[in-house]
C-alpha cells in the first residue's frame, strides 16, 4: 500500500544524507570528482520523488483506512507545500553549471528542504506505525 510512498521517503533521504557528506568536501565544482558525478544523479533522484510525492502520500493515508481521513489530509496538503518549495530548490541548483560543496552545504540548511525531511519522517513513521496495527490486529 504504502511502497511507492516510503521508497520516495528513501531516494530523499538518500539524497539528503549524501549531500551532507558532499558539503564536507569543499570542493568547487561536480567536475572531475566521483562524488561530483554523482551529485547530480542524487538530486535528479530527490526531483522524481518529489514530484507526485503528495499525491502518492494520500494515496497510501486512504489505503491503510488511517481515521480521521481530514486530518490526514490536511498535513497532506502542508507535505504538499514544502515538497514543491524543495522541488523549486533542488531545481535551482540542478540549474546551475557547477555545484559546489558551498551551494550544497546551503541546500541542505534550507529550512524548505529540513522541513520536507520532517514531513516525510512523520508521514512515513504514521503508515509504518498503522501497518504495524493492522498486522497485530490480523493475529
């Protein structure tokens, strides 16, 4: 039910934590490094999940049967909004010719990008936590 969801979770995280391992380095460019290469391979990853992101939670809230559905829903939405102010980030820097540990040790202090990351710990930790009752209430 919730696989497409928390496999998202899993490539943004994945990112996120690569990232901070990337900012340490203090290097000028993602040219002529292995860690520089993939870089961007991380990002572009971060994008795909991000996009559709929300309605994928959604999706997984009304699988599982999580009551109230409204109140789901509306953190939905607020998911929503900091995965596009993350997505509009993630962008900018794809965007430029060269990606600096700087620009990523920025990145990662976005409070657009922390908030994302806290969205998507709760979200994912509600559906693994529902799954858990289900299955205990199946034995």
């Amino acid at each position: 039910m919730a696989t497409d969801f928390l496999e998202r979770c899993d490539a943004i995280e994945e990112c996120y934590e690569f990232m901070l391992a990337y900012a340490g380095q203090g290097l000028p460019t993602d040219q002529g490094s292995q860690s520089g290469g993939q870089v961007r391979e991380f990002l572009q990853r971060a994008v795909r999940a991000l996009t559709g992101l929300a309605g994928s939670g959604s999706r997984a809230m009304a699988a599982s049967g999580i009551e109230p559905a409204a109140k789901y829903q509306a953190f939905i939405s607020v998911l929503d909004q900091d995965a596009q102010a993350s997505l509009a980030a993630l962008e900018l820097v794809l965007g430029q010719p060269a990606i600096s540990s700087q620009l990523i040790d920025n990145l990662n202090a976005s409070i657009h990008l922390r908030a994302l990351l806290t969205d998507v710990f709760l979200v994912g930790e509600v559906l693994r936590s529902q799954s858990k009752a289900v299955v205990s209430s199946a034995e």
